[in-house]
C-alpha cells in the first residue's frame, strides 16, 4: 500500500466502511482484474482523488467563469456544477476500470487459449496427474494470462495446501475468460467424475481451433471491407478534394495559401491522424492480438 493510499484509508475508512454493500460487485470485478487491492483502499483512494480534483478545479472553473462576465452568482454556481460533474465522470472512472482490465484480459486469454489448449491435450496425453499437468504447464509464459492462471491454481496446492478440486474451484471464480472458466469447470467435473481427462482435452482443443479459423475468416470478411472504405473514403476522398479544391480556387478567386493550408493539414495531419485509427481498429479486431 502506498503512502497516499495509506491517507486515504486513515482518513476515509471510516466513512465508506458502512457503505461498502453499495459495491458488492466492484470488489468481484478488483478480484477478476487481479488488482491487489481491497475494496476499502480502492474506494478510499477514488474518493481521495476526487475531493483533491474539486478542490483544484472549483477556483479555476470560477476564474474562468467570472471572466466571461455571467455574473457573480451564475459564475460560482457554474464553477460548482462543472467540478461536481467532471469529479462524478472521474469516480465514475475508478470504478468502471477494474471492468476495462476484466475485459483486456478476458480478451488476451480467448486469443491464445486455443494454443495453449493443445498443449494442455499432448500433456495431458502422457497420463499425468492432473496437479502435474498444471504444474508443467505453468511454466511456460508464452501463454499470457493462461500461464498465470496455472501458476496460481500450482500456488493454491503447494503454499496453501489445497487439493485440485479446491484450487480449480477458485480458478473458476477469479478467471474473466467465460472460455476458461468453462474449461477449467468441465476440467474439473471430468476428474471428479474419473472421466479420460485426455480425450475431453484433445477434442476441446480441436472446438477451440474450429473456432479460432471460424473467427479468422469473419476477419478477413471485416478487414476487406475496412480496406475498401479506408482506400475509397480516405485515399480516393483525399485526392479527389485536392483537386476539386485547386480546380475550385480558379473560379472562386480564394487565395492560394489558404488552399495550400487547407490541403496541407488535410495530407499531412488528418489522413495520417485516421490511417492510426484504423491500424488500431485493425489491430484490435485481429484475432491473434498482432
């Protein structure tokens, strides 16, 4: 815990601490995220940082305001709203960004569980216990997120103690992939069960690449439809209003640096400005992350 968190704890705990059923989910969504931090020092440090926020903002909203001559009593009760209002956005913030980490990670273990469910299948494949499979598997980190789930479930057995049916149990609550979370439920059921965890592992594996390629092939319909409103609205749009805006200044009589300015801008800041939208659009889409 940091210093400043440490203040706002000491000075805020006892406030927040009554009302802490009031973010039930939150401290679910601090849990799955895997932020190491409670419930009350996270609250405490929202609240912290929102009261320190007002306290900046209402003198300057109030400057601001009084200069544009509204009148003493509008300028003031303007500065106030707009500080609570801009404070509201940014708790509003703290406590919705545990869900952006959620769905980050959600997403990153989706894109490589495929992979690393085959390599799951073939150890599992040389009939090993199950606390072994895991334990093999976690050692590898070129799964991401999947790797540090396996090491937590290896963690849960060997520092505290737990058997696989309880450490898997906890891996089902705190994982943010509903895809992982079915496999290590149904992971779980079969060894319960005493089914052939082989068999389950090499045909979930297979499900998992049959739909990888199924996504693969819903991109490459999406991002051939990206390319052509990128090549006809950006590229074509651009040269065709370089043009018409010179073919233009001819008839109208508007002065040349004004339509070097104008297609200055629009060549060098806005086309490159929109071709780093769309790379990131593209690269968000991309099923394999890259």
């Amino acid at each position: 815990m940091s210093s400043y968190e440490r203040i706002a704890m000491r000075y805020l705990d006892k406030y927040i601490e009554p009302h802490l059923e009031i973010f039930s989910d939150l401290k679910k969504d601090l849990k799955k995220s895997g932020m190491k931090k409670t419930l009350e020092e996270y609250i405490s440090t929202a609240i912290l940082t929102c009261i320190i926020l007002f306290m900046v903002e209402l003198p300057v909203f109030s400057l601001i305001f009084s200069l544009l001559n509204l009148g003493a009593l509008f300028s003031f009760f303007m500065s106030i709203t707009t500080s609570v209002l801009i404070c509201a956005f940014f708790f509003l913030m703290f406590i919705n960004y545990p869900k952006f980490l959620i769905r980050d990670k959600a997403r990153e273990i989706d894109r490589t569980l495929p992979f690393a469910g085959i390599y799951l299948a073939t150890i599992a494949s040389s009939r090993l216990p199950p606390h072994k499979i895991f334990e093999i598997f976690s050692k590898f980190k070129e799964y991401g997120e999947i790797s540090y789930e396996a090491r937590r479930i290896v963690a849960d057995m060997k520092m505290f103690g737990l058997n696989i049916y309880d450490s898997l149990e906890k891996a089902v609550e705190r994982t943010p992939s509903k895809e992982l979370r079915d496999l290590f439920w149904t992971i779980l059921s079969t060894i319960k069960a005493g089914g052939d965890l082989t068999s389950y592992l090499h045909e979930k594996s297979i499900s998992f690449l049959t739909d990888y390629r199924r996504r693969l092939d819903e991109f490459s319909r999406t991002l051939s439809i990206y390319l052509e409103i990128y090549l006809t609205a950006l590229i074509l749009g651009t040269i065709f209003f370089i043009i018409l805006t010179s073919v233009m200044s001819g008839f109208t009589g508007m002065a040349a640096e004004n339509i070097v300015f104008v297609q200055f801008f629009l060549i060098f800041f806005f086309v490159p400005l929109i071709s780093v939208a769309f790379i990131i659009l593209i690269k968000s889409a991309t099923p394999g992350g890259e």
